[in-house]
C-alpha cells in the first residue's frame, strides 16, 4: 500500500472447529467471525448452506403474510395472483438456489413455502386436504418448484463447465480440501444433487459443450421420481 493509505481489517470467517483470531504481525489481528453476509447470502463456520435456506424461506414467508389479502382476495384473476407469486414470493424464494443442497430437509421446507402461497392464491385452506398436484394445476403450474431449482442448478454446472480452466468459479467447483473429514457419514454436497438431477433426465458427462443441447436437456421432464 502506499504512503498515508490506511486500511481497517474488519474480520475473517473460519469454516471448521478451529476458531482463532489470526494474527498479521506483533501489532496487528484480524478477529474471526460465526458468520457474514455477502451480496445476501448467508455464510457461516459449518460450510454447509442450510442457515442460508431458511433466511430465505423466512424472508419468503414474510412476503406471503404481506400479500395475503391480495392472494385470498375473490377479485383477482388467478392469472394475475401467478405473476404476483413468481415476481414477488417465488423470486424471494429462489434467490442463488443454484448453489444450494437439496437435501430432503430442505426441500421440504421450500415446497411447504410454495404450496402456502399456491394455496392462498387458490383459496383453498389446508383442512381441505386436497393433493399438491391438483392446487398446482388449479393455479396453472405443472411441476413443483424443486424442479425449477434443479433446472437452475443444472444449468449453472454447464455454464461453469464451459468455462476456462483458469476461471474462479470453475476452480471452487474442481477443488477438494486436503485435509481429512470428520469421522461418521459425509453430508450431502451440491454434486451429489447435479448428478441425480442428470441422471433423471439422461444427461451425460460433457454434454454441456453444446449449449443448446443441454438446455433442452437440463428442461426435459424427469424420466423417475
């Protein structure tokens, strides 16, 4: 740095059970933090994404507990309460959902979102026990919105792929920590969730060399369930 350029080190996340503050020099340390927001996203010590799920399911929430007049209202159009639902809740919702784990736990907790919303907007109430499949087709939607996050994933991984060696993205997505894991069964990464959402839809290895070919992949309906 050059003269009279002064610089406050704020702090530093740690991902892992070591947290100490990581000193520069005799005079200088940078205290470690539990957790930071960047650009929205939720980053904590655990390295896995579910505290970041639920902000956002809550954050969606929140914005269905502000429309609900408006989704339960008899004046308007289902056609409209769908524009309001994907512009407003569903955005909210799905914001970098391509980067998330979709484990069973939290796919749950999507579709619940989602389904709180659709209903509202169908006006149907829950004690009405009427079947997922059938408040989707009455609001005009056919597939659940974990298929969208699926799709938005895929089509993520073959932007990365298409990258050149030397980019940022595609160097976090090759590299694997040299360090041995922790005893006990591994947690379930993003990767285990891309080649499950490819195999569903018969899409291979180096496919995505061919943009067009793959997106029409990636938009295939799930040969299994």
């Amino acid at each position: 740095m050059g003269p009279g350029i002064e610089f406050e080190w704020k702090k530093y996340l740690f991902i892992g059970k070591t947290h100490n503050n990581l000193k520069l020099d005799e005079n200088s340390e940078v205290e470690f933090c539990q957790e930071y927001k960047y650009l929205g996203v939720i980053f904590d010590t655990s390295g896995i994404d579910d505290k970041e799920i639920i902000s956002s399911v809550i954050q969606a929430r929140k914005c269905i507990a502000c429309l609900n007049r408006i989704l339960w209202s008899k004046d308007i159009r289902k056609e409209r309460k769908l524009n309001i639902y994907n512009a407003l809740i569903k955005s909210s919702l799905l914001y970098v959902s391509e980067t998330w784990r979709l484990t069973e736990n939290n796919k749950r907790r999507v579709e619940a979102t989602e389904m709180d919303a659709l209903r509202g907007s169908s006006r149907i109430s829950r004690k009405e026990r009427i079947r997922k499949i059938t408040v989707r087709q009455q609001i005009g939607l056919e597939e659940p919105i974990v298929k969208e996050i699926e799709q938005n994933q895929l089509t993520w991984y073959g932007h990365v792929q298409r990258m050149a060696e030397v980019r940022l993205p595609k160097i976090t997505l090759k590299w694997m920590p040299k360090q041995k894991r922790a005893r006990g069964r591994p947690k379930k990464n993003w990767m285990e969730s891309i080649r499950k959402a490819m195999n569903e839809r018969n899409l291979n290895e180096g496919q995505w060399e061919d943009r067009k070919q793959w997106t029409l992949g990636v938009g295939q309906r799930r040969t299994r369930f």
